[in-house]
C-alpha cells in the first residue's frame, strides 16, 4: 500500500487524499478477493467432497462442472428475504455479522501475497493477527444471543469456549518460529526461510531449528478449532443443534457469516504457510517471461497461493473424512494434549537456540 | 489540523460516547458490547502514540478476553434467551456530580501536572524493548503478576466446582 | 421461553425427586436430523448433564393391528412391509411364518432356502443404513454415502426378485410367490465380492478412526441385568453381554444348517452395539454364501387351502430381524380375518431402556446412544 501512496503523491495528488485513497482501493482489492476466493473454495469443497463421496457434485450451473454455482447461491442468498425474530435484539442481531466479516477482513492486513506485495508491513505482523482473530468471537457470541433462542446461546458459548481454548495452543506454537526469526514482521518471517540453496524446500521453517514440525502440526490443529472446522465443528453441528449461533440467520446475513469462515480460512492457511512453510518462496519460473520488476512478484503470488490452497485442500479433507469431537473431548484435546505439545516445542526451540549459539 | 489530530479527536469522541452508553444503557448486553468498541477505540489512541505492542495486546486481551469473560458472565446468570437483563441505577444524580469533579480534576492534573513535548519523540520498535525490559529491569514483578493470575485461576476453578456429596 | 411452564408430563410420569431448579427441558424432535423419524425426546438436562429423558412416539401411527383384524390374511401381507420400512422382508417373514404355524403349514426347502437369502441380504441392507445414519449423526459424512452405495446393490438384487426396492410383499403363506431370476445367482456372488472388499474400508472411516472411538467407548452403557429387564433384544441384547440369538437358541427355517458366529459384547455400551452389528454384516455375507451354494431346486410353494381360514387358536412367532426379536401374535376365530393381530416390535422395545442407557450421559451423546439402537418409527408406532 505504501507502493500506491507513493506513486499518488508522486503524482501530485495531496498526501491526505493519497493515503485515504490507497486505503480503500486496497480495501476494495481485498474485498473483491475474498468474494472470489470463498466462492472458489465454496466450490471447490463441494467438488472435493463429492469425489471423495463417490458422487459428482455440482455439474451444471455455467456448464463446466458447475462453476457457477456459487455464484448462484450467492445471488439466491442475496435475493432472500430479511428474517429477524420478532423478540431479537435487532441492534446487535444486525452488528454480529457485520463484526465478523470485518474482523476477517482485518486479518488480511498482514498477509504476505508476494515479494512488496502486502497490505501493510507492519512490525507487529503475527501479533497484530492473533489479537484481531480473538475479535471474531465476539461477533459469534452476539450473533448467538441475539437470535434469542436457546440452541443459538447455547452453540455460541460452545463456540466461544471452543476459540477462547485453542487461541493458547495456536500462540504458543508459532511462537517458535518467532524466537528462531527473531520478529514479528511477516516479510522477515518469509525471507528468513530463504538460504544458501535458493528457495528450496529444506530452509522452510517446519524443518528449522527445533521441533517446528511438531509445532506445524500443533498450529494446524489449533487453527482448524479456530476456524470451527471439523473436526471441531460443534458450533455448526448441523445433526446437534442445528447450525449452533447462526441458525436465525438468512440471506446476506447469512452470506457474512458464511463468507467470513471461508476467508478465515484462507488466513490461517496464509499464515502457516508463511510461518511454516516458506511463504511466496518458490522456484521463479516466470521472470524470463515477464522481466525482472514483475517476475518474481507473479512467481511469489503463484507459489503463495499453491502453496495456501493445497492447505486448504488438506483442510477439507479432513472434514469430509474425521467425525465429530464432543465438546468436552475438544476441551480436553486443546487444554491437555495441545497445550503441553506446544509448551514442550518452545522450550526445545529455545534450547535449540541456546545451543546454536555455544556453539 | 493534520491527519493525526483528527484522527485522534475521533477516536477520543468514539471511546467516550461509547464509554457513556456502557454507563447508560439499560439492557445490559448492549452495555457490554459498547464496552468492546470502546475498548477498540482506546487501541486506535495507542497507536497514535506510537505503542502498537500496546495497541495489540489492548485488543487480545481487553477484548478478546475480559469482554468475552463479562459476556460469558452475562450469559450464564441470566435466564437463556429471556428478556435482557435489566440495569437498575439508582444514584444518577450523585455519580453524575462526581463524574464531573473527577474530569475536572483528572483534566487540571493532565494539563497542567506535565511538560508535554511539543512532538513526541519517534519510538525504535516496541516489541523487542518490551520483551528485554521485562526480562532484566522488571523481572520480579513479571514473575509475581504470573503467580498472581496463577492464584486467579486456581480460587476460580475451586469456586466453580460443584459440591462432591 | 421458560420451557418447565409449557410442558405437560404424561400422567403418572414424573422425573426424579431432587431436583435442584436449575435443570433445564429440552426438547430434541419430533423434527430433528438425528432422531431418524418423527420421535420427540424430552431431555431433562443439567447444564450439558442429562439427568432424564421421556421419549415420545405415536407420530407415525398408522392403526396397523387395528387394519388387520379388517382384512384377511393374505391382504395384510403388504400392509406389514410397511412397518419397519428397512428391513420389509423380515416383517414379511415374521408374519407369514405365524400363520403357517397356526396352520400347520410346511413350506417347501427351496421356499426355506430363499428366504434366508433373502433375509441376510436385507440384514445387510439393515445394517448399512444404519451405519451410514450411525456415523452421519457424529459427523462422518462420507460413510454415509459410501453405504448407500452398497445398499444401492443390495435395492437392485431386490428389484430384480420382486419387482419392487422398499416394500416386497414378496412372502406368501406357505412358500414365496416367484423363483429367482436366472441372473439372481451372478449377481448375488458378485455384490458379495464387492462388499467384502468394501468392509474394510468402513473400518478405515468409522472402526478405527480415534474419534469415532472416543465418542463410542464408554457412552450409553446398558447392563446385563437391565437389558434382560427391560426385554430388550437384537444388538441391543447382545451388545450388554447376553448371548441370545433368535437363529441360533429357537432356530426357525433352517438356519440350523449355517455356520455363522453370533458376536457378543461385554460392557454393553454404544461401541459393543456397533461391533456387534458390524460383525454381523460379515456373518450375513457368509451365511448367504453357504445357502446359495446349499440351495436345491423343486417347489417354491407348499400345499396350501385355497382361502385361508385357520382352525381358531392363537400363535406367536418370532424371527430375529435387524433390530430384534420381532414377533407376530395373531389370535383367529374361523374367520378370514385374524380376531386379533399385534405384533412384537423390537425397536419399540429396545427405545424404552433409553433413559437407562442416558443415565450419565451429554447431550452430544443422545444421538450417539439413540443412533446406536437403531430405531425405525414405522415399527415403533406401528
């Protein structure tokens, strides 16, 4: 973003105009690629679990595979009528999507597309993420008390439970990586995993200094409970309580909640792919075709998002594969298995790194 | 007036007309959620001060930790899905009165007590200098803060627990 | 929306003294993904604690016994295909069997030989709608599809005996109506195969799956003495521990003839129900095995009166189906029709140890426990 500023002022449009105008061109950029991307992973996940399900999934919207499906559901959802229940509190029933979508799109502040190409490198990148995903549960528990129903309270509090828990092991465990980069600047992050042998796989970060791949595993976990994915998808359970927190909610509404999961998604994919597994590094097969200034940028955001997107494929796979934790089991699975694996993987980390320098 | 100041007249309105709601509102969930934004507020008012570390963890754990323990708090003491729990204040007047003997107080002490710069000096990064003076210079009162909460958890939980017959 | 003010205890019924005001009624049905039917269960709960539970049935109550005193015994053949809809063939077999029994009527070895067939093939179906049902409610979506998938083969072999894929109406009072087609045999040997090698797969998904366990093991516990008190049969029965198979200790036909294992479970919790079933999805494919290979030719039909007007008395009898004993009582009076006719529903049963099998539980495992009973309202409400 600071690359557009730059430019408009170079341009001689004043620095106010400049910096607002960057900003909500960036905004919109963003917005437009999640659209795109939800509705591509929408797709995707049904297409996934199809194959996996020995059906076929969406075969004719648009023709091909039934690529425009989504768009159609997004339309259908768009087109819905506004249901509120009467006895909600309408205020906050109107709030709680809207502070979860905006909490999801937060995130994407700090994600590192490319080389330069991030919305803002800011000194506190990780930290900046942790802190505005632990707003996303706020949005869930008014969503859920809002609807003024029982189940909704109910699966909001398990949710809120179910976040509260996991965020611990999911800090914890990224904090290796931390202490071996010493920052929490995503671009240092990424080119920290750079070396001698180029951008090849060994210099990633979950074959780095200690047990990162331990902590790989243990950030994997936590944020599929983060995400309310399963197997930690008690919140939704469709066959328990009925879609949990959001089960008064229609239409565009709806479509927030719906959009925001899937964006969550992309983050915590995005996330661990930059932490763990080397970010926008890759084998730059395109500057000889584009040059120099516009190369590596294209090579970076295509190794990125090969790199997210497979996560993600991992992701759905489990879902249609595992069944579903109990909530108490969650609890017992974060607080008691996840806590300690991530507390051992720091100080192994750690004495890794005191090693490293005795010797 | 530059962008900063600007900004930071709104952000200051936003946290105190917030703040106003949390005291006076009537249904007390609505009280809790203009406690979050205002809470987000006070992080925007961080960073214009150069404190982003602070500004982070003012957000992570105000927010999403107190706020959602007073939601939870709420939630479970109040009949599920009935009415909202109702605000009883019976001493506007007086709090009111006191409310505005403290402004004036804090507002003649803020002014008048310190030499403020005329620019604020620019801040090397936060994190690192936070992390090392918490690890030297304050070690002691870190330690004793961690068995502090140490105790919190371990009164609440025995507190929570059900009586074993 | 205090829930204690609206709801209405039957008479008679009352939860438990102790009650410390703080319990919560929660209501799961009639409309619900995970009571497989129209059932209501009101739980009585204690925080996510379930202190109670009152099933209540009745929403698909269709005056079965009450058609039948209404027509004679050949007409009500179709109507008991439609009580426990999953596995119609036994409901058939049930009912034919009692008024053979009432008549002295023998059907011949072939006739013998067919329903068997039959019957472990619906079993197997049974049971494959109960797996996927089963893993569905805990959140295994795929199993569910894979199951299908099967059952589909199981739905075409049917369709090609009879004509039809739910409801046969294939059993007639003294031998079966049709022989088999002549693909019947390949086809049958080679869904056989095709099974076989799939059940495997089902332990990849659901048997040794950790989470599945973990949400098995342990839950919903019915003890050998509770489960005999309560009458319950089937994998029900067997899963507590009690050896007692309908095919094995009061053999009807000629299932003396077949060498299958009759799996028992110890603690008599969700996971021995599932492991008994499972089991028994192997045993049926081999006893259907053995009887194809077994099967002589001859008569299909034994010697029967042209109307059927049984000599007053009354019989029951019993097959084990899917879910149970299954009985048929019928009482006649000379007439055409049955003076009384009431059958022995297992499932009905069997749902009644629910509040036994709860005690203890969370609510996530309600489903669990109830999936794992294998419920099928149609026999329930009859």
């Amino acid at each position: 973003m600071d690359f557009l500023i730059e430019k408009a002022t170079a341009l001689g449009v004043p620095t106010l105009l400049a910096q607002v105008g960057a900003m909500l061109a960036v905004c919109a950029v963003i917005i437009l690629y999640i659209s795109v991307a939800a509705m591509f992973m929408i797709w995707w996940e049904r297409k996934i679990s199809a194959h996996m399900q020995v059906r076929l999934g969406p075969m004719r919207v648009g023709g091909w595979h039934g690529w425009a499906q989504s768009i159609a559901d997004g339309v259908k959802l768009l087109l819905k009528e506004d249901i509120i229940p009467t006895q909600a509190d309408k205020l906050v029933f109107a709030l709680a999507p809207i502070v979860v979508f905006a909490t999801a799109l937060a995130t994407y502040v700090i994600v590192p597309f490319g080389p330069g190409l991030m919305v803002k490198d800011l000194n506190i990148g990780v930290l900046y993420y942790i802190s505005i995903s632990s707003l996303t549960v706020v949005g869930i528990i008014m969503a859920g008390w809002s609807s003024n129903n029982k189940y909704s309270v109910l699966g909001a509090m398990r949710s809120a439970a179910q976040a509260v828990s996991y965020e611990v092991p999911l800090v914890v465990s990224v904090l290796g990586v931390i202490m071996i980069v010493g920052s929490l600047n995503m671009q240092t992050i990424v080119e920290h995993q750079a070396g001698r042998w180029g951008p090849l796989p060994w210099n990633w970060m979950i074959f780095g200094g200690g047990l990162q791949v331990v902590g790989f595993l243990c950030y994997f976990t936590a944020a599929l409970a983060e995400c309310n994915r399963m197997p930690f998808d008690i919140p939704e359970a469709e066959s328990e309580l009925v879609a949990g927190f959001h089960v008064e909610y229609s239409g565009i509404r709806f479509s927030m909640f719906f959009l925001a999961e899937y964006a969550n998604m992309f983050v915590v994919a995005a996330i661990a792919v930059t932490m763990f597994l080397g970010g926008w590094r890759g084998p730059d097969f395109v500057s000889p075709l584009l040059g120099a200034t516009l190369g590596p940028k294209v090579a970076g955001v295509f190794w990125f998002l090969t790199k997210s997107y497979f996560l993600i494929f991992v992701m759905m796979w489990l879902r249609w594969t595992l069944a579903r934790l109990r909530v108490d089991q969650l609890m017992h699975l974060g607080w008691k298995v996840l806590l300690p694996i991530s507390f051992i993987n720091l100080g192994a980390t750690g004495l890794w790194l005191v090693l490293k320098d005795m010797r | 007036m530059s962008v900063e100041q600007g900004l930071f007249y709104f952000l200051a309105a936003f946290s105190v007309a917030l703040a106003l709601i949390v005291v006076l509102a009537q249904n007390i969930v609505r009280a809790a959620v203009a406690l979050i934004f205002s809470f987000c507020g006070l992080a925007g008012l961080y960073i214009l001060l150069d404190a982003e570390f602070l500004a982070a963890v003012q957000v992570l754990i105000y927010v999403g930790g107190i706020t959602i323990l007073l939601l939870f708090a709420i939630l479970l003491t109040s009949r599920i899905a009935g009415k909202g729990v109702r605000v009883l204040n019976e001493q506007k007047v007086v709090s009111g009165i006191v409310a505005v003997v403290l402004m004036v107080l804090l507002g003649l002490a803020a002014t008048r007590g310190f030499e403020a710069p005329a620019e604020l000096p620019k801040q090397p990064e936060n994190t690192p200098r936070i992390g090392t003076l918490l690890m030297t210079t304050y070690a002691l009162p870190f330690e004793a803060v961690s068995i502090l909460l140490l105790a919190g958890m371990v009164g609440a939980i025995f507190l929570a627990r059900k009586e074993e017959k | 929306m205090d829930a204690t003010a609206t709801t209405t205890l039957p008479q008679g019924i009352s939860f438990e003294r102790g009650e410390t005001g703080e319990e919560m009624y929660v209501n799961m049905g009639p409309q619900h993904p995970s009571t497989h039917g129209v059932l209501r269960l009101l739980l009585k709960l204690d925080g996510e604690l379930i202190k109670d539970c009152i099933p209540y049935i009745g929403y698909l109550h269709r005056c079965h016994e009450k058609i039948g005193e209404n027509r004679n015994y050949i007409q009500i053949i179709p109507y008991t295909d439609r009580l426990d809809y999953l596995a119609s063939m036994y409901n058939n077999w049930s009912y034919v069997k009692a008024v053979e029994m009432l008549m002295g009527i023998k059907p011949p070895e072939r006739a013998e030989y067919m329903r068997v067939i039959l019957g472990e093939l619906q079993r197997i179906a049974s049971h494959l709608i109960w797996m996927g049902t089963f893993g569905l409610d805990l959140g295994n979506f795929t199993i569910f599809m894979y199951c299908f998938r099967e059952r589909e083969m199981v739905l075409d072999l049917f369709e090609s005996v009879s004509g039809q894929r739910l409801n046969y109406a294939f059993f007639r009072i003294g031998g079966m109506p049709m022989d088999f087609p002549e693909t019947f045999y390949t086809d049958c040997v080679s869904f056989l195969e095709w099974y076989k090698a799939r059940l495997p797969e089902y332990d990849r998904l659901l048997t040794d799956n950790v989470i599945f366990q973990k949400r098995a093991q342990g839950i919903g516990s019915l003890s050998r003495e509770d489960a005999i008190s309560y009458a319950c049969s089937g994998p029900v029965l067997r899963g507590s521990g009690v050896r007692w198979d309908l095919r094995r200790n009061d053999p009807y036909g000629i299932y003396d003839r077949f060498e299958f294992k009759v799996p028992v479970g110890e603690r008599g919790d969700v996971w021995d129900r599932y492991m008994v079933r499972r089991i028994e999805m192997e045993e049926s494919a081999r006893i259907v095995e053995q009887a194809l290979a077994q099967m002589p030719s001859g008569d299909i039909m034994g010697k029967v009166p042209k109307t059927i007007k049984p000599a007053p008395g009354q019989v029951y009898s019993r097959v084990e189906s899917p879910r149970g004993e299954l009985g048929h009582y019928i009482v006649s009076d000379g007439t055409p029709n049955p003076y009384r006719y009431r059958v022995r529903s297992p499932a009905y049963v069997n749902l009644s140890a629910i509040a036994a099998m709860l005690k203890g539980c969370l609510l996530a495992d309600c489903v669990a426990v109830l999936g794992s009973i294998d419920i099928v309202l149609g026999e329930i409400d009859r």
